[in-house]
C-alpha cells in the first residue's frame, strides 16, 4: 500500500515538474526586458534596437516633445503672421476709409457746384429771355457756363466712379479681414488639439 501511494506519488510530483516548466518557458518567451523598451535606439551599444522593435519610449517621448515645441513655434510664427498681416489690413482699411470720406465729401462739394452752375444757367436764360439784350454777350455767357457745368459734370461722374472703387475695395479689405480672424481661430483651435494630443501621448 506503502509502495503503491509511493508510486502515484512520484507520478504527481514528475505531472506537476512537467506543468511549472511549461510555465517556465511561457513565461520566458512571453518577458520583456522593460528598460530594453524603454532605452532602445538604433546606435545605442547597450539597447540596440531590434528589426521590428519599435523607437524606445523615451526617444519617442523626446521626439513628441520636439514635434509638439516645433508646432509651438510653428504657430508663434504664424500667430506674429497673422498678427502683422491684420494690423497691415486694418491700416488699409483705415486709409480705404479716409479716402472714401474724402471722396464724398469732393463728390458733395461737386454736386453742389453743379446744382449751383446749373441755377445760375437757368437765371441766365431767363434773363436772356426776358430783356432780349446783350443776345451775344449772353450767348457767351451761357456757352460758358454750358461747358463748366459739362466739366462739374465730368468731374463728378470721375468721382462718383472712384467712390464705387472705394466702396468695393473697403468690402474686400473686410472680407480679407473676416478671413484673416477666422484663420487665427482655426490655427488656434488645431494647436490646441495638437497639444491635448501630445499631452496625453506624453501621459
């Protein structure tokens, strides 16, 4: 009986000697060396980097760092662009809008003159027509103010033509502008995620 329990025994312990082993060699075909992870480079002597190994964690941390300073910069860059290209853009605008303002005021001024010149010719005719007098003296007179009264004209259709420019380059200025804002945000936006990215990366 001695014998028998002896034997069966010797049999469990030599099943479970089989069982750890296989442990054994599962467990060292499945271990990772956490610093050869970590530390591996290409041309690093003590944690070469492997053919299909993958940049260790650390080298790859320093390079989303310097990808995630280089969007940084990247976007100071363009922050300072965009910055620079609004202030030039408002200045235009502001120099458009002064230019419109003084165009009014000479496209007023012209009207005035015309609707002025154009009583003065309507008087003149009435008193050419009423006192008969003069009738070449006159006839100058009305030539004359017929040909100032074309030239106010002329003058005024010339400004009224640069008011119309004006007007529609203040509209592009500030539809550039619009664009201008609406870019800033958009870059802004992106960094913000680029960053969200590369700090949770970094975690």
């Amino acid at each position: 009986m001695t014998s028998l329990l002896g034997k069966i025994l010797i049999v469990l312990i030599f099943v479970m000697s089989l069982v750890f082993m296989s442990f054994a060699v599962s467990l060292y075909a499945t271990h990772q060396n956490l610093r050869e992870v970590v530390l591996a480079k290409p041309d690093d002597p003590v944690f070469p980097q492997k053919p299909g190994q993958p940049l260790g964690l650390k080298y790859q941390l320093q390079g989303l760092r310097k990808e995630n300073q280089d969007w940084k910069d990247a976007h100071a860059r363009l922050q300072t662009e965009i910055k620079t290209e609004l202030q030039f853009r408002t200045d235009e605008l502001v120099k458009l809008k002064d230019a419109y303002t003084i165009r009014e005021e000479e496209q007023k001024t012209t009207e005035t003159e015309r609707v002025e010149l154009k009583k003065q010719l309507e008087e003149q005719v009435v008193k050419l027509t009423a006192e008969g007098k003069d009738l070449k003296k006159l006839t100058e007179e009305v030539d004359n103010l017929r040909a100032k009264l074309r030239e106010v004209e002329t003058k005024r259709d010339a400004n009224f033509k640069k008011f119309v420019a004006l007007t529609d380059e203040i509209v592009q200025a500030e539809g550039q502008l619009a664009l201008l804002k609406e870019r800033s945000t958009q870059l802004t936006a992106e960094v913000a995620t680029q960053a969200k990215v590369l700090k949770g990366t970094g975690q």
